[in-house]
C-alpha cells in the first residue's frame, strides 16, 4: 500500500483513522479477499457501516471482523492503540514495558500488560524449522537468567559456578536462576532461544538436537556439558590457550544477544518471572532476527509490517495458544 507510515508519529496519526487500521489490516489478514472463520465460505455480504462481513451460509457466528482469530480479537481496545503499541514494541531495541504503554497510548497499565504479553505471543517465531544445516557454522551457548550473581553470597556463588561447570547437576534451582541456551546460525545472523528445565549434559543435548540440523558445525565454549555431543554434528570448542589459532572458533555473536537480552531485562523489565520468561526471549529474538543488516537494511515501518504480519498468520493457532491463559474478559 503506498503511503504507509514510516515513523512513529506518522503512524499515529495515520492510524487515527479508524478505516485505515481497517484497510491496512485487511491487506495483511485477507490478501486473497475475506473468508468465513466459521465454514471457510468467500460467498460473504461486506456491512459497511460497521465494517462487519456476514456470512451467506446460515451457521453461528455468521458475522466477523477483522480482529475475528488475530490476538485483537475479543479486545475492546481499539485498533490505533493496538497498531501503536506494535510499533513501539518492534521498534524499541531495549525493549518497552507496560509503564510505557500505558502512558504513552493512555490504557490502563493492567491492559497495557495484557497487550504486551499478546503482541509476544504474535512475535513467536513459530517455525519448526532446524537451525543450520550440513557444512553451516552455528554458535551454541547457554546463559542463566535472574537474581544478581553479585547480590549472591560467596557460598552460593561458589554453587553457581559449580553448577556452571558440572555436567552431572547443574540445577539452576540451586541458585534461583532461569536457564536459557540459545543457537546463532552463523550466516542467516539468526538467533533462537528457549528456556531449558536444567544445565546439565542431557538437557542442553536435547536442545541442540531439537533445534539445530544434523551436520552442522557447532562452536561452543569449553563447557564440558557439549563434550561429547552425537557425532551428527561437528562440535569445536573455544580453547582459551588456543583462542587466537583459530579465529572461527567463538561464540561472540550469542554473547552479543544474551548482554542485549540482559540489558532490556535489567533496564526495562524490572522483575520478570521466570515463568513469563521465555515471551521476553519471543520479544528479543523478534528485533534481534529482524534488526538492519548491511545487505538487508530494514527500518522501523519495516519491523512493524514483519510484527502486523505475525499478528494475523496467528489466526489459526491463538485460541490454541491462549487456552491456559485468562482471557479478555477477566483481564478487563
Ligand atoms: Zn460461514
């Protein structure tokens, strides 16, 4: 569509318009014209006025809207403040809690919350995809997430490094912290991350073989926890006595995104909880994965489009998502 906006305050004002969150969103939930989300009909009466298609073929809930199947739908909140929350979550490198939001689009710091964890759920990744593949060079690496280290007691600190460094325990319990591995796909500049049960050799092992392709070339750091890792994969490790001979051997570029997840968790995101914690990851990975690159130098309007377009391709999976999780209508 041609003159979409390109700014943060341009899409404030253009989304005043109520027809035009419509129009937009339309082009991103319906690019083949309207279905039914009941029968799958296309044979539909559009209602103007309200902006409402029903449905010609006589069924329940033959009438729907836009937001019907998206993560709007069933949420009073109307369609610019919700436009206007996307962009600044998709944009905001740090991050923006639901402080901000509430003050910046004026709801409720409660509804702002909601919508925070909704626009996370939509920033999914959502593929089962492998990372890497046969002769692609990954970065694999874990981080442990919450109560300062330097808060710590000495004893307590000890039992982390030890946790740390053992591949026999490794409970992260042991020192109140949340355990994440990630994998860096060295020539997409793509990361993933998940929350894992525990660092320990098995765990981290089921998560390289649910995550990463066979062949691949995996770098890691000398933990001996990937000691060992089958041998589909070729595994080298950061040696530091070596760490010169052979610069490819690193895993840099994941330590570059846990300090950006630290950094947003610590400065914007006061107390998460560890339960919450793997949406923060969906959030970080999402500007992470889709932040400006030298041969692909994509903006803020950019971002927002990738962030609407997640939004509506989870039509068919939100109820499924969301099934354990309160919904609107306690939330208000
Ligand atoms: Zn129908």
């Amino acid at each position: 569509m041609e003159h979409e906006p390109k700014t943060l305050q341009q899409a404030i004002v253009y989304f005043a318009d109520p027809e035009r969150c419509f129009q937009f969103l339309k082009a991103r939930v319906f690019p083949n014209g309207a279905i039914c989300p009941t029968c799958q009909s296309k044979d539909l009466r559009f209602i103007a006025t309200r902006r409402l298609w029903e449905c010609k073929t006589k069924h329940p809930k033959r009438q729907f809207s836009i937001k019907v199947g998206t993560i709007f739908e069933e949420s009073p909140i109307p369609l610019d403040k919700w436009l206007t929350a996307v962009w600044l979550i998709a944009n905001c490198k740090n991050g923006v809690s639901s402080y901000e939001i509430h003050r910046a689009i004026g709801v409720t710091q409660k509804s702002a919350w909601f919508m925070l964890h909704r626009i996370r759920l939509a920033l999914r990744a959502g593929t089962f995809e492998k990372m890497g593949g046969p002769g692609s060079e990954v970065e694999s690496d874990e981080t442990f997430i919450g109560g300062k280290a330097k808060n710590m007691h000495a004893k307590r600190r000890a039992q982390f490094k030890a946790a740390r460094e053992s591949s026999m325990t490794g409970d992260a319990n042991l020192v109140n912290k949340t355990v994440v591995w990630g994998v860096l796909d060295r020539e997409s500049r793509t990361v993933r991350a998940t929350v894992v049960p525990k660092v320990n050799r098995e765990a981290l092992q089921t998560a390289v073989l649910n995550q990463v392709a066979h062949g691949s070339k995996i770098y890691t750091d000398e933990a001996s926890i990937y000691k060992s890792l089958p041998k589909e994969y070729t595994h080298e490790f950061v040696n530091h006595m070596e760490r010169y001979v052979n610069g490819q051997v690193h895993t840099n570029g994941l330590e570059n995104f846990w300090s950006l997840v630290k950094r947003t968790l610590s400065g914007t995101y006061v107390a998460v909880e560890p339960f919450h914690l793997h949406r923060y990851l969906d959030e970080a990975m999402f500007r992470y994965n889709n932040r400006a690159k030298k041969d692909n130098p994509l903006n803020d309007a950019d971002r927002f489009d990738a962030a609407v377009r997640q939004i509506v391709g989870k039509r068919l999976t939100y109820k499924e998502l969301t099934g354990k999780e309160e919904g609107w209508k306690e939330a208000f």
